[in-house]
C-alpha cells in the first residue's frame, strides 16, 4: 500500500494569538481551530497533515531543513516574511512546491507589509482570504501534485 504524502504547514511568530486579539484583521478562529480544519480538509483529500507554529525564526528554518520528504510545504511566515533572507534562503532548498499565505490582504497594509521576501521564490500565494486561506493553500497543492503541475522554480 502506498504511504499517505505528507503536507507542512508552518506558522511564523505570532499566530498563536489568533483569536484573541485582532479579530477585525485576523478573524475569530484560533490556530487549534484553523489545524482542526485544516486536517479534516487534507484527510478527506488523501494527506497527512503537519501542523506548526514557533515564534522563532531559527526554529522555522531548523523546520524547513527537517520536513525535506514532505509533498509540500504551506508557509505563513507572519512578520518575517518582510524580513528575512535566511527563511527564504531555506526554501530555496526545498525540493517541494511552497505556497505563502497570509490571512490578511498584506497589500492593502503598511508600506512594509508590501515587500515579501518569500514570493518570488515561492509556487504560489495566497492572501486577504482570511484563514480560509489555509484550506485554499491545500486545494492549490492538491491540484498540483495531482496533476503534475509543480515546476520547480
Ligand atoms: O496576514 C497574515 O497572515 C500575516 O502573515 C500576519 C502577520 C503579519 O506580520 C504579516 O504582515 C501578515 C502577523 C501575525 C500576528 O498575528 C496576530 C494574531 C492575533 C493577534 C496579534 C497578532
């Protein structure tokens, strides 16, 4: 029998506050519920789901640079998608397609928000769709490890 893929879902610093502050940006749901969510979604889609959130940044790349078999790596990088070289340098070396997401419409922010240092080498972004955006994110990569669709770079 063939072994379930596993998809990644990282979650960058601050993002478990979700629900308890912010709410007009971010929404209501918290992250446990936004996992439960997501998991339902990818089980009923044929995937394994791993899910998780750090505050740091080295932990985020110490992630990245561990989950190397994963079919496909979901980033919500927070904050440090405006700032850092080294995350985006780690998913360089991702074999695996890597979709951004963020909850809010980072384009119609601050002047910093606008700058990502992640999308240009990213498949995909998804953004300003809430935390929908996460099921969205499992249907993009659903649809391009089904059909073939990934193309690296
Ligand atoms: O819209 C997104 O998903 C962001 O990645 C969220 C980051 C922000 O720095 C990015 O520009 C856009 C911030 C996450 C902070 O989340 C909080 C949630 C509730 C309360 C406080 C912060």
């Amino acid at each position: 029998m063939r072994r379930k893929k596993t998809i990644a879902i990282l979650n960058g610093p601050n993002l478990n506050l979700l629900g308890s502050r912010e709410q007009d940006i971010y929404g209501h749901q918290t992250l446990s519920e936004i996992e439960a969510a997501c998991k339902e979604h990818a089980s009923a889609a044929g995937y394994r789901l791993d899910f998780r959130q750090t505050n740091s940044e080295g932990q985020l790349i110490d992630w990245i640079q561990d989950l190397s078999k994963v079919g496909a790596i979901i980033i919500n990088p927070a904050a440090y998608t405006h700032t850092s070289i080294a995350i985006r340098d780690a998913l360089i070396s991702c074999d695996c397609p890597v979709i951004e997401v963020h909850i809010s419409n980072v384009l119609k922010r601050e002047i910093f928000r606008r700058e990502s240092l992640i999308s240009d080498i990213a498949s995909g972004i998804i953004c300003g769709f809430g935390t929908y955006g996460y099921i969205l994110a499992l249907n993009a990569v659903d649809d391009l490890l089904r059909n073939g669709k990934f193309i690296d770079g």
